[in-house]
C-alpha cells in the first residue's frame, strides 16, 4: 500500500529508495504513512529514511 502511496505522490522513485521503504519495520511504515502526508516532495521521503536508519542504527549500537 505504502508503495502505490508514493509513487502516486511522487511519480517513479529510484529502486533504492523503494528498498529502504520495503525493509522498514511494521511500526516506522506506520509512521511513514503519517509522515508522507506533511512531504512536499522526494528529498523528505529522503530525509524521513536517513533519520529512521540513523535512530536505529543508534539504538541497535546501544543495545550492543
């Protein structure tokens, strides 16, 4: 679903992009549901991911 969300959005998204978006958890592809809804265009899908993949990150070297 999220997928037809942000192409009808923003058109063809680079496959990379669309990997990040398939490999988030059940919970941030909530979040990213609510969160497309303030995107204006493609770099805040951008934005949006970098921060998920960096508070993770964060938080899996901290439970280390």
């Amino acid at each position: 679903m999220i997928n037809r969300l942000l192409k009808r959005r923003f058109g063809n998204i680079k496959d990379s992009l669309m990997t990040q978006v398939r490999n988030l958890s059940p919970d941030d592809l909530e979040d990213l549901r609510e969160a497309l809804l303030d995107f204006f265009e493609i770099a805040d899908l951008v934005v949006w991911l970098e921060q998920k993949i960096s508070s993770s990150l964060s938080l899996y070297i901290m439970q280390a």
